[in-house]
C-alpha cells in the first residue's frame, strides 16, 4: 500500500507534469510511436488480407506464417536489428520490431471476417453488375468491418503495450519513464510509469470499442447507380 501511495504522489506532482522529459512529453512520444508503427501495419497487412479474403485463395497460408512470428519475442527481434547496421538509424529498430509485432492480429481478423462474409450475398452483389472491386469495398469490407477493426483494436493495444521497448535504446515513450526509475532504484516510479502505460491501454481499448459500435451498427450496401441503399434480389426494386 505505501507503494501505490508513493506511486500516485509521485504521478500527481506537478513536477513531473511540466519541463523536458515530463510525464506529458512522454505521453506524446509513446501516442507518436504507436500511431506511425500501427498505420505502418494497417498499410502492410490489411491490404494482403481483403485482396486475399476476396480471391480466398493463399490466405491460410499467410495468416499461418505471420502467426509464426507471434513465437519470436519482439524484444530478441528488436535486438537482433541493433545488430545489423539498421541499429545506427535511431528508432527504425524499434519501429520495425513492432510492425512486425503488429501484423499478425491484422492480418488474421482482416482475413477470417472476409471469408466470413455470406457467399450469398456476395453472389447477390455479382449478380445485381457489381464487378469485383465494388463487391469488395461495398459489400465484403462492409460486413466484415467489425473484425477488421477487432484487429486493429488488438494490435493498438499491443502496441501501446509494447512500444515501452523503445526506452531500452535510448528511444521516448513511457518506457522511459520505467527505465529511469529502474536506474534510480525508485520503486514508486517504477509503478507509475507501468500505471500510466496500463491506464494508455485502457484507454486505447475504450476508443476503438466505441468506433467499433459506431461504425458497425448497421452496414448497408447498395447495387449499382443505388449509392447507400440497402438491396438484392427480389428486395421489390423496379
């Protein structure tokens, strides 16, 4: 208990709000890291995922092989680039080790809620002249929007988890918060910092779970020259 109290003491001392290497300056440089590595990995994986979910053919195999880095711990692939000469390019170690942690749970979700879309709508989309990019992004990424975003939710979340890796060589974040007080044998600070990453990820999960409800409460698609209406065989139209 005299810990946690130590923890929010030192959390609620406007000391540590204000200055260089401030709580906040942290915060900033551990919502930057996350942002640019999960956009890096939506524009990687998702991509590769809808084509092949809409194709359904190679799809098991990717999503196998990305899961196979799940083994690898980001912190050894992390090290392993330090020693190859991208380790002389400041945070690129650390931005790719964490794409590369980022991909699976992309990639997988993305690929399951495609080939889960109902076949019969999808012939339905065909049938009404709709030719395979707009069954695509008007009918399949439509309905499978809800575990797309699931990914993308996980994957955020394990980012902002996991980019505190970025303080171990000499990167920002609020992993330097922890490593500071490592160094310092601060316990107290120690626990704030890992309040504050745990209070990030919590967050980060709330946002996207309100997205995900608001983007997804009711998908619609249209045929064509039916821009944002709802329709298909024997729905009445003339």
């Amino acid at each position: 208990m005299n810990t946690l109290t130590a923890a929010w003491s030192w959390l609620t001392s406007p000391a540590h709000w204000s200055g260089d290497g401030s709580i906040g300056d942290r915060l900033a440089e551990h919502l930057f890291l996350t942002v640019v590595c999960l956009a890096l990995s939506c524009a990687l994986a998702l991509p590769v995922a809808l084509v092949l979910g809409h194709l359904g053919r190679g799809g098991a195999l990717a999503v196998n092989i990305s899961n196979a880095g799940r083994a690898v711990p980001t912190f050894a692939v992390l090290v392993l680039l330090l020693l190859t000469p991208l380790g002389a390019y400041g945070q690129w170690p650390t931005i790719i080790a964490l794409v590369l942690f980022a991909v699976p749970p992309l990639l997988t979700n993305a690929y399951v809620g495609m080939r889960g879309v109902d076949r019969d709508t999808v012939r339905a989309a065909r049938g009404m002249g709709m030719t395979a990019w707009q069954t695509l992004y008007r009918v399949e990424v439509p309905l499978a929007l809800p575990l797309i975003l699931t990914g993308v939710r996980i994957a955020a979340v394990q980012l902002v988890a996991t980019a505190t890796l970025a303080a171990l060589i000499g990167g920002g974040g609020l992993g330097r918060i922890i490593t500071a007080g490592f160094n310092l044998a601060d316990t107290a600070q120690v626990v704030a910092g890992a309040v504050l990453v745990a209070a990030l990820a919590l967050l980060v999960e709330g946002v996207f779970e309100a997205v995900r409800r608001l983007g997804t409460s009711g998908p619609r698609w249209g045929g064509p020259g039916r821009s944002g209406r709802t329709g298909g065989p024997g729905d009445g139209a003339g």
